[in-house]
C-alpha cells in the first residue's frame, strides 16, 4: 500500500499525493510531482513540478540532485490529465508551500 501526503493548496482545500521512496517505475502518465523529505511527522516541499509524462520527466530531473543535496528522499505524485488544471494547481502548491527551488509563480 502506497503511502499518501495532503499538501495543502492555500484556499482550504487540499490535494492528496502518493510518496514514493524510489526515483523508478514511472508511469506514462500526466501530473504533478513535489521533491521532499520527512522530519518527525511532517512533509517539507523543496520543488514542485508538473509533467505530462512521468516516465521520462523524472527518471533524470535537472533540479533532483539539488533537491536530494537539499535533503529530498521522497517523491509525492498525483496523476492530473488536464494541463490547464496541472498550471493551476502547480502556481497554487509553489504560491502557498514557497518550496526553495522554485523561483517562479512567487
């Protein structure tokens, strides 16, 4: 059974992630991705992305080796097929969580 995250959007609401513990595996499949790692009970976000096919994005992301030097074990995922929902809730998870990679949509 796959472990699940709720990252809070900033609006009330929240969107429900599953946590992978390995980069391997990925399905051809649209959504969104967030690099992070655990202390306590707690999810802290390094980088949020989005991907219109998991399987070639993250096997070799550019910013994962920054995130994992920032500490990043884990890799939480959401499978959303529409693009126009993937920009709105990725500019929503960077605007509220202000991971410190990413350096657009603040």
């Amino acid at each position: 059974m796959t472990e699940k995250w709720d990252w809070d959007l900033g609006n009330g609401e929240s969107l429900t992630f599953d946590v992978f513990a390995r980069n391997i595996g990925w399905n051809k499949v649209a959504g969104l991705y967030i690099f992070a790692y655990q202390q306590g009970n707690m999810w802290y976000p390094l980088y949020v992305g989005q991907t219109d096919d998991f399987s070639s994005r993250l096997p070799n992301h550019e910013r994962l080796p920054q995130a994992i030097q920032r500490g990043a074990t884990h890799i939480h995922a959401v499978v959303i097929p529409q693009q126009r929902r993937r920009d709105i809730l990725e500019k929503m998870l960077i605007q509220y969580l202000q991971p410190p990679l990413n350096y657009h949509y603040r």
